[in-house]
C-alpha cells in the first residue's frame, strides 16, 4: 500500500493491503478501502462508505457518506448511495480548486454525452476520436479507457 502526501484518514478509517492512494485525499470517519484500489489525488470519500476491492476512483472524485462503490468511478464525479450510482459532477469541488467555467461547462458536455445511454467505453473512444480538446475531458476519456477489469458506476 502507498499512501500520498497530505492525506487526511479520519477516526476508523481503513484502507487495505496493494492500495495506491493519492495525494489530498480525506477518507472521513468509518470509511473502508478494500484491497488493491486505486484512489487518485483529491478524493473524497464520506463516512461509513466502503470501496470494493480492485476499484478505481478518479480524480476529484466524491463519494457520499453510506455509500457502497463496486465499481470504478470517473474523475470529478459525485456519486451516493447504498448500491452507489454517479449522480453528478462534483461542482463544488471543482469551483474550489478555481477550475475555469469554460472546463466545468466542457465536463457538463461530456458527462451528458456519456449519460445518453450505451456503453462508457464506446462513447469515451467516439469522443476521443473525434478529438476532444479540454484537459479534464481528456482525463476523463483517458480514465474510461484506460486498463480496468471493472465496470463504471452510471447514472440513475
């Protein structure tokens, strides 16, 4: 397991063995990292959640307190619930990190496309075919399509 730099790990906090944990991520009180995640940079993830083993959690990532992750999450995503859904962006984490509103509007664009249905992959590789411009919206399509054996939490 490795651990970054200024992490905050509240009380019972619990992350597993062959994890790989970003820098400024927050797991808050409660919260459980199974075996052989991978949490990127400015992850947070809410009380009493846990993250099932082998899991990818994106960039900026949030997850609400009680919630169940079984699949990877993509970057800069808010997701919630006992059997997690992606329920949004994570706009107040991306207007705290002074993210530029023609970004968040680029993201908005990408996150609609990708909820219209089908699968992520397909539309992630359709977009960047075509040539997607944006840095967070490159990340994102390079998340989606990057090596994973595990499905992406979708929308409701």
């Amino acid at each position: 397991t490795r651990i970054g730099d200024d992490c905050l790990f509240m009380a019972g906090a619990h992350v597993a063995h062959d994890c790989q944990v970003g820098n400024g991520v927050i797991l808050v009180n409660n919260s459980a990292i199974a075996g052989h995640c991978v949490i990127e940079d400015q992850v947070i993830v809410g009380g009493l959640s846990g993250v099932h083993q082998w899991v990818r959690i994106g960039r900026g990532a949030i997850i609400g307190a009680l919630s169940m992750v079984t699949a990877d999450v993509i970057p800069h995503a808010m997701v919630a619930g006992p059997r997690a859904q992606l329920e949004g962006l994570n706009l107040v984490g991306l207007k705290r990190r002074g993210t530029p509103r023609a970004e968040i509007t680029a993201l908005r664009d990408l996150y609609a496309a990708l909820s219209e249905g089908g699968s992520f992959r397909e539309t992630a590789r359709q977009l960047a075919e075509s040539g997607a411009e944006d840095a967070l919206v490159q990340e994102v399509l390079s998340f989606i399509l990057g090596p994973s054996d595990r499905s992406f939490l979708t929308p409701k």
